[in-house]
C-alpha cells in the first residue's frame, strides 16, 4: 500500500518492467513519491493526459513531447533535462506547497513564531482543496466582503486561507489532543503515515464541506 495508508486511485495494475531509460525512472520517481503511486493525482496536478502518463509511467513511451516534458517541470520545478538525467542530478522536485500557520501555541512566548508547513501532494486530498479554494477566492473581487481573506494578499492571503483550513487541528493542538503540527513530513515511516492520514482526513471534510468550491471527495 503507498505511503499515507490509503488506497490511490490510478494506480497501474500490471506490473511494471524494470525502469531502464532515465525518463521512465524520472517518471515513476515523480508519481511514487510524491502521488503514492496514483497516476490520477499527478494528471491532475501536472495536466498530462492520463494515457500519456500512463505510456510513460509504464515505458511505453520514451520519447514524450517538450510540452509534455514542460508540463511536468513546471508543476515539479524541475528542468526538462532532470528528466534526462541519470539520477545523480541535485535538482530536488517540489513536493508539495507550503502554508503558514499560526505559532504552536505549547512554545515559550518569545520563542513563538509563525510556522511554515507543507501540504505534501500525498496528502492529495487536503492539497487539492486548499489549492482549489484558493483559486476560487483569488478569482473573486478583493474587497472586505471577500470570504475567509477579505483584501489580503501574498503571505497574508496564504496565512488567513491555512489558517482556516487548518482550523480543526489548531484547536485539537491547542487542548493537547494532537502532536504539534508537523512543519515538514516525519522521517518516521509510521509517524509520516499518521500525519498523511491525519491531512487527508482533513481534506476530506472540507471536500464534503464545500463541495461546491472546492469539489466533492472522491473517498
């Protein structure tokens, strides 16, 4: 099972040849680590056609287009050239994206500052909803009556919408019912499952919360 605990939908059946060409490996690095596996999240995300990941996730295709090659750079933040090179390269894919959050509330107070936390693209489901709404608020009028971020923006913007979002587990980190936030995932295999799961979770209830903003779950 991937990593997080879940289930990934899109995940390829058949099983696979060993990765000889440094495009398959670049390939399945992306859509392992990063989606779980699920080539369904990572279309998504990149907007590669299903298909086309499929080819090259399978070694179908070793010859993808530049705008295809460009598509996946960009949602990564890799060169196209990553894709050609034999793993030694020190160019590191995004990951996911990055919120702040307000200081953990357990610090001393001269200590306490904003935090910086990733919402990794395994934890799709809270990824796709905090990117989704705010495209949707992004779209809307900048004025005070703007939902949840009013006339922010910038890190602002960023912090009131994870703020929001996070909300749930700010208050459960507060009484002491969860570990403090992680700003980045656990090395722990077991403790980074936990966290997934704990993110996913959390995605999905905003999902089934807002569903017309930010798109029904697919749980």
């Amino acid at each position: 099972m991937p990593i997080g605990g879940k289930s990934k939908a899109g995940r390829p059946r058949s099983s696979l040849a060993p990765a000889i060409h440094p495009v398959t490996t670049r390939v399945r690095q992306l859509v392992d680590d990063l989606h779980g596996g699920s080539l369904v999240e990572a279309g998504n995300l990149t907007g590669v056609p299903y298909p086309t990941l499929n080819d090259l996730y399978k070694g179908r295709s070793l010859h993808p287009s530049i705008a295809t090659l460009e598509l996946l750079g960009k949602a990564y933040d890799v060169p196209v050239s990553w894709f050609f090179s034999d793993g030694s390269s020190e160019v590191a894919p995004r990951t996911g994206i990055t919120v702040i959050l307000p200081p953990d509330p357990r610090s001393a107070a001269k200590r306490r500052a904003l935090r910086k936390v990733a919402i990794p693209f395994l934890a799709w489901s809270m990824y796709a909803a905090y990117a989704e709404l705010e495209r949707h608020l992004k779209g809307l009028p900048v004025s005070p009556d703007r939902p949840i971020v009013a006339e922010a923006a910038g890190d602002t913007l960023t912090f009131r919408l994870a703020t929001f979002l996070f909300q749930p587990l700010l208050a459960a980190e507060k009484v002491g019912e969860v570990s403090p936030i992680q700003t980045d995932l656990p090395e722990d295999p077991a403790l980074r499952s936990q966290w997934i799961d704990i993110l996913e979770s959390l995605g999905d209830m905003w999902r089934k919360v807002l569903p017309s903003l930010i798109g029904p779950t697919t749980a």
